[in-house]
C-alpha cells in the first residue's frame, strides 16, 4: 500500500474536515452551555475539537492526513464565523501538529484505540500549552487547574480516541472505509480463500 496521499486521499479528508468544521462551529455553543455548570466541566466535551485528526487517520491511514483533517476542520470553523476567531485556526494547527506526532512515532502502523486516544491526548497538550500562552490558567486556584487539565485529557481520550475509533470501526462495519483505502495482500488472500 502506498504510503503518499492520492488525490482521492485528500479529497476524502476535506470531506471529514468540511463535516467536523461544522461540528466545531456548532460545539462552540455547546460548550458554552456546559460551561454554566462551572467546576470546569466544559473541558470534559473539549476533545470533539480534535477529532478530525484521529477519524480522518484511522480511516485513511496515511502520513499527514490528521494534520490536514485538523488544519481544513480548523480553517471551516473560522471561515464559519467561529466565535474564537484565528484562535481556532492556530489551534488546528497545534493540535494537528499533536496528533500526528503521535502517529509518526507508531511509524503509521497501528490504528488501535491507545493509539488513538495518545493522539487525543497530544492534541489536548497542544491546546494546553496555547491555553498557558493566553495566560489565564496561572489565575485558576490549584485545585481548579487540576480539574481542568484533567477533565480535558480525560475528554481527549474518550472523545478524541475512544469515540473516533468506534466511529471509525462503524463506518468499517458499514463498508465505507472499503471505499477509502485500497485491499491489501490479506483481502486478495481472504478472497482466493472464499473461492477454492
């Protein structure tokens, strides 16, 4: 299988991108509302910002396709009139950055919920050192800045991880990744099997 992206391979992942860039538009409100109920508990609905990464690598899985899902999801939600402005834009970009890191260190071989949700958390770092830049987290009490660092790794591993991969094994089930990646050598095997 070839490891370089073909037109079809960014394609699809503008795809994914154009669909999260409206979720994140939309998840902006929602976390809005979340953050009504304090305690920091919007950060426990923080890691559908990253998820684009982790859906369009588990389903195409080629090098830079989270970094481009992130970065187009990203750029969607601004050009939507996103409420955090470029803000979201050098976020994608970060958390992009995060969540490939993670995938060129398994040398884009393994497509696991751990290495899912370890993207997840890459990204959630990311964001947090942009948060640590903005300042406000040096104003937050102890205990509340646990909370929030906290809440978002937990969400970057269910969210960004955990939900992308059985989001992704759902779409398998369907048939549709059979429309984005190419039969390996074990899919003509289990074909040759099936006819003898």
């Amino acid at each position: 299988m070839s490891k370089g992206l073909k037109l079809t391979d960014i394609l699809v992942t503008i795809v994914i991108a154009v669909v999260f860039a409206v979720i994140y538009r939309l998840w902006g409100d929602v976390s809005n509302i979340v953050k009504l109920a304090g305690l920091q508990l919007d950060q426990l609905v923080y890691g559908v910002w990253f998820m684009a990464a982790t859906v369009a690598y588990l389903l195409i899985r080629k090098p830079g396709v989270a970094l481009l899902a992130e970065v187009a999801a990203a750029s969607g939600e601004l050009l939507a009139a996103s409420q955090y402005g470029v803000e979201a834009l050098t976020y994608g970009i970060a958390q992009g950055l995060g969540a490939e890191l993670v995938f060129f260190l398994f040398r884009y071989r393994s497509f696991s919920p751990g290495v899912a949700a370890l993207a997840g958390m890459a990204s959630a770092v990311a964001s947090l050192i942009f948060d640590g830049f903005k300042g406000y987290l040096t104003d937050l009490q102890s205990w509340n800045l646990i909370l929030y660092l906290v809440f978002r790794l937990i969400s970057s591993v269910f969210i960004t991880g955990l939900c992308a991969y059985w989001l992704v094994k759902a779409l398998e089930a369907a048939g549709v990744a059979n429309l984005v990646r190419p039969a390996s050598r074990a899919d003509y095997d289990a074909l040759e099997r099936k006819t003898e």
